[in-house]
C-alpha cells in the first residue's frame, strides 16, 4: 500500500469521525455517583475502563456530550471516570485482569 493511500484514509476517517453527533448523558443514560469516586477504577464498569472515554481536562468520551445533566438530573460538564453509560465497552488494556490467590 502506497503512503498516498494511508493518507487518503486516515483522512476520509477524520471526516467521518467530525461528521458523528455525541449523544446527551440522558439519551445515553449516563450516571455519576459521588459514592464510587474513591473506588478501585481498574475493576468495574467505569468510564475510566471504556474504549471511548479520554482523559484529559477533566475527562471527556468519544460518544456522549459532556454537557448537561446526567439520569440523576446532576451536571458536572466532564465525563467522570467513576461514571458509566449504556455505551460502555470495555477496554482490556486499562481493566485489572490480574487475580490473586491467597493462601494461608
């Protein structure tokens, strides 16, 4: 594959990916509970785990609006990583896979 053709459709990607409409918190069913701030991020089904969700300022996902209020009609303006959504899909390489056995 030549590097024109790399070029070509790293870009028909980027113009497709500007093109996709972020869902509301509510129409993704988005929720936030100050209950799981402190909670280990890497087990779960959190937004810090998802495919979509980016750290940076504060928090942000690829799918859903970062603005408005959430199923529990609170507003925070970032993507919490102690939130979740209908849209969650894992991502393996944040998720803690490691088991311990302990034996006395």
């Amino acid at each position: 594959m030549s590097d024109k053709n790399i070029f070509e459709k790293a870009g028909d990607i980027v113009e497709n990916v500007t093109k996709f409409k972020k869902q509301s918190k509510l129409q993704a069913g988005y929720m936030e509970r100050d209950e799981f701030q402190d909670s280990n991020l890497k087990k779960g089904f959190f937004c810090y785990n998802c495919i979509y969700w980016i750290d940076m300022t504060g928090g942000k996902c690829m799918i859903v609006d970062d603005k408005g209020m959430d199923v529990f009609g609170n507003t925070s303006n970032v993507i919490a990583a102690h939130g979740c959504c209908n849209g969650y899909e894992p991502n393996f390489d944040t998720i803690n896979e490691k088991k311990e056995v302990v034996v006395e």
